[in-house]
C-alpha cells in the first residue's frame, strides 16, 4: 500500500506535495519521494525514510517549480531501498521528461516486463511504478501514440491495481486501473491549482475548492492554457478494459488503511468502521463486559460502534505511542514483534478486576494481538473478549497489501479454538462476510479476495 500526489500550476508545488505526503504518511512509512519540474526539467530527491526527515524546509528549496509529483511508499512489489521508492523519472533523448507515482501491484508484471525487456526497454528497479511509466513511454516514443493512447493500452493489457499520476515538463495525467481498486481524488484551489491523492485527507489540508473522485478507467488530462488549468476528463466505459461487470473496491482500504476521516469510494470511512462495531455487537449477546478497548488507532471508531449498539462504556486503554510506525505496515516480521512492544502500554490502575471487550480491525499474522491480550491481563483485567473487524484473512492479497504467501496468515494454520487459545482471549469472534456486506453502500463493488479467494483479476503465475 501507497500513497501518491500531485500539484500541478503552482510555483509552490513542493511545499503543497510535502503537507500532502505527510497527510498520508500512514499509508507507507518505508521511503518518500518527489519529482518536481520548472519546464525544463525534472529535479527528483526519494529517500528511505519518513517525509518530515526527508523533505525539510531546505531540501523543498532545491526543489523549485509548478508540477510536482510525490509518494510515500510502503513495499509490495519490489525490496526496501531506495532504487524501489517512487516516484519514477524517464528522460529520453529526444527531450521529453516523464515523472509517475502510482499506488497498488501489477498482477502480470513478469510478463509484461520480459516482453518490454525483449524490445530493449531497461529497468533499475523491481517496482510496479516503474514498469507503469516505462510500458507508457516506450509506446509514447517507439510505437508514436499519444500519452492518452499509451494509458488506454496500458489498461488492455497491465493487469492489477494502480491509481496513477504522470507529469510531462508542462502537462499531468490522472487515472486509475478499471476496477478502482485503489482510492483517488482531484480537486481544485481557488487560484487553479489542480491537485490529486490517494485519500480526500491528502486534499483537504490543502483546502480546495471542491474536490471529486477519478472514476475507474477514467483518464484526467491537465494542462495550462493562458496561465489556467484546464481539465480535460476521458470517461472510459471501465468494461472495455476488464473482466467483470462492476467496481471491485478494496473493503481493506474501509476497515484498516484509509484514514477515518477520509471519504472513499463514496463512504465516510469512519461510519463504515462505527457499523462494523454495532454488527459485531448485535451479534454478542451472552458477554456483560465493563468496557469497550480499541486497539489504536484503526480499530477506534469499530469499538466506538460497538460501544454506543451495547450502552457500555468505550474507554481508551490502550495507549499508542504515534511517533512509532503502523505495526501492520512493518516489512519485516521480526521489526513488527518489536514495533509491538515500543508502541502500546495501558492505563495504569485501569484494568484490574475488569471483563472488556478488545476490539481490532482484523487478524493477519497474530502475533500483535497475543502480545496485546497479554499486556491486558497481566494489567489486572478479568477477561479479555477478542472481538474483530472484518472476517478471517485467508488468502494472500495481489493488489497492494503485504500478505503474499498463506503461509503468513494464522487462519490457515489454526482453527478458530486454536487462535482464540494462541491469542490468551477468553472468547473470539471474526466478523462474517455477510455481515461486513452490510457495513457499506453497493456490496457487490468490493473485493473480498483476502477473504473468499475470489479475485477480480486473474493472478499472473
């Protein structure tokens, strides 16, 4: 999972992607990145490391001009270096300059690249971004197509999830794979600036004027035409370009990546999270518990629904430590167990002699959760009810989340006993599929695959 940006008509057009990037950091911790260009060409700094440290006050001076394009990466596709972070710059001899940051995986990205690769096309990396904008340019350069042409050719035949930005010297580009797997937003300043993110919290720190989401298969082109922004909007029917007859939105992005106070895909994340609470409660009838604990901070607003559908009291008492990064996110799972211990401690004096209920988001490795049970109990409470957000993971995700082999995931090594024993709970319940369907507006536009096995897009082996 990533997170892109993109400003474009704005001579503070770093200064912009910067607040930007940093209102996604949560979306990838890993390295940062930015590509920003005068008209002349573009000057790019990515480094490992989160935005405040990479892009401070003096570096965004040595990054002057209109159209910046920016990313913080959390790795899927490709190892953790520098060579892999986004985004991507192609120069080509004939003079053009090419920039592109995009969030989500390619599905058949080996074939894709042999077959680039046999044309004479180089890669210096292993990442999905790269292989987006280099398909793009080699038809843009060697097959003589348009960028909008390059981009439809793109959707025909690179399979998988990517929301997408491209920048030219003097123009932009918007689109977004045809299923929407991925989140994506444009919008507007009051002075022209056109700006575009992975979530509308990327936007609404900078304050537009209005701003909407880039439809599946929909391609934007931005340019200036006597010092204004002009829009041009290619609405594709997405169906020309994919299998299926309907959107195939992540329900992750609801229940565990995207921000609360983003509104994706049509849904106020935050309500999404607040009915997944109330429907794991109707559900618990035979518990009288004291309290209601979230595990900060993607499972605050699940265990606030729960909260106020059971009239019990929701406290916080678990406490995060937010200058640690987000557990899930972690490459390694050795840095994960670590991140655990840095990153949680209880109310003191809070839980002695009390039966909750602990409320997260989901289940992927379990090895958070156990450690989390743990620190509960031994804090003095009576009973720990584990209650989850969404139902159990069993299958790997292709389209952005770092869950690749079923080797990883606890569901497909213990039964529902075994991982209420492994975690220490007292009682364990999941969310149902069904159940989590009610959670948000037109169901049948989400993909369940991490739960049910049935992708979208057919994996490339």
């Amino acid at each position: 999972m990533c997170g892109i940006i993109g400003i474009f008509n704005n001579e503070n057009s770093a200064n912009l992607a910067t607040l930007g990037l940093f209102a996604e950091q949560h979306r990838g911790q890993e390295s940062c990145g930015m590509a920003v260009t005068d008209g002349t060409a573009f000057r790019l700094r990515k480094k490992m490391g989160l935005v405040k440290d990479v892009f401070t006050p003096e570096k965004i001076a040595n990054l002057p001009g209109h159209i910046a394009v920016g990313h913080v990466r959390y790795p899927t596709c490709g190892s953790s270096d520098t060579y892999n972070s986004q985004p991507h710059v192609v120069e080509t001899l004939a003079g053009p300059s090419y920039s592109l940051a995009s969030n989500g995986d390619i599905v058949n990205y080996k074939e894709i690249r042999v077959d680039l690769e046999k044309k004479g096309v180089w890669f210096s990396s292993y990442n999905d971004g790269e292989l987006i904008l280099k398909y793009i340019v080699y038809a843009i350069e060697r097959e003589n197509v348009s960028v909008i042409d390059a981009i439809k050719s793109l959707m025909r035949n690179v399979k998988g999830a990517f929301s997408t930005v491209l920048a030219t010297k003097n123009s932009m580009y918007l689109f977004r794979d045809p299923y929407g797997l991925r989140p994506m937003t444009y919008g507007q300043m009051s002075d022209g600036t056109v700006l575009v993110g992975s979530e509308t919290i990327a936007l609404d720190i900078l304050r537009p004027d209005w701003q909407k989401e880039v439809k599946p298969a929909e391609i934007i082109e931005v340019t200036i035409k006597n010092g204004k922004s002009i829009m041009e909007i290619i609405s594709n029917n997405p169906n020309e370009f994919r299998s299926g007859e309907t959107n195939k939105h992540c329900i992750f992005e609801l229940i565990y990546f995207s921000r609360p106070d983003s509104f994706n895909f049509g849904q106020n994340v935050y309500k999404v999270r607040e009915k997944i609470g109330a429907i794991l409660a109707n559900a618990d009838t035979n518990i009288n518990p004291d309290c209601v604990i979230p595990v900060p901070d993607s499972a605050n607003f699940i265990a606030s629904g729960y909260a106020k559908q059971k009239n019990i009291p929701y406290e916080m008492g678990l406490i995060r430590n937010h200058y640690v990064g987000r557990t899930f996110i972690k490459p390694e799972q050795t840095i994960r167990d670590e991140s655990v211990n840095q990153k949680f401690n209880v109310l003191p004096n809070f839980f002695p002699g009390k039966e909750v209920v602990l409320v997260d988001d989901s289940i992927v490795r379990g090895t958070t959760l156990r450690k989390l049970v743990k620190l509960v109990k031994n804090a003095g409470a009576s009973k720990v009810h584990l209650r989850i957000g969404s139902p159990l993971v069993k299958f790997p995700c292709y389209y952005g989340l770092d869950t690749p082999t079923k080797e990883e995931l606890i569901a497909n090594n213990m039964s529902l006993e075994e991982i209420k024993e492994y975690t220490g709970a007292d009682t364990l319940k999941f969310m149902q599929i069904d159940e989590l369907k009610k959670s948000v507006q037109d169901p049948e536009k989400y993909c369940y695959a991490c739960f049910d096995g049935n992708y979208p897009i057919e994996i490339d082996s």
